[in-house]
C-alpha cells in the first residue's frame, strides 16, 4: 500500500468512526424526544382522566341535588294536597261523604260494563 492509499485509508476510517458517531447520536436524541413525548403525552392522558372524572362527579352531585329538590317539592305538594282535603272534610263532612258516594257509584257503574 502507498503512502497515499494508507492516509486515504486513515481519513476515510476517521469519516466513518465521525459518522458512527453522529448516528449514535442522533439515535441518543430521538430516543429523548421519544421518552419526552411518551411522558407528555401520558400526562395529558392522566390530567384529562381526572377532569373527566371530576366532572361526572360534579355531574352526579347536581343531579343528586335535583333528585333531593324535586323529592322535597313532592313531598310539599303531598302534604298540601293533605291538609287541603283535612280542611275540606273537617268544613264540610256531608258534601265529602256525599262525593264520596257519588264517585263510588261511578266507578261500580262503569265496573259493570
């Protein structure tokens, strides 16, 4: 080998160790921007896991509070409905009994059919 060939030989052996090792690396950064993305991306996974559960949580809660309200609101007109009929009867107990006799005819009139 001539003295040319042997320094062209250790000029393209360094370009080929300086290539290697630029790959290596570039392989050694895309593995970071992989792992960074990973673990962003697992994280937004997460936070929008917890805001999703909070609001059917929050969702649940005011629904609860609508069922109690509405619960509420039926057990007040239930009770109105009680104390109206108690008035009615205890001011006229001939004209309740008396409607009580006539819806009772009613409905044994129409069981008949």
């Amino acid at each position: 080998m001539s003295p040319t060939d042997s320094a062209t030989y250790e000029r393209l052996e360094k370009d080929v160790t300086a290539v290697k090792n630029d790959i290596a690396a570039l392989t050694d950064q895309i593995t970071d921007a992989l792992n960074n993305f990973a673990g962003t991306a697992g994280k937004q996974a997460r936070r929008g896991y917890k805001q999703a559960r909070a609001n059917a949580e929050a969702a649940m809660d005011d629904m609860s509070e609508r069922g109690s309200a509405m619960m509420d609101a039926a057990q007040d007109a239930a009770s109105s409905i009680e104390e109206s009929l108690e008035d009615v009867i205890t001011q006229r107990p001939l004209a309740t009994v008396g409607l009580a006799l006539g819806v009772g005819f009613l409905i044994g009139a129409m069981w008949r059919r």
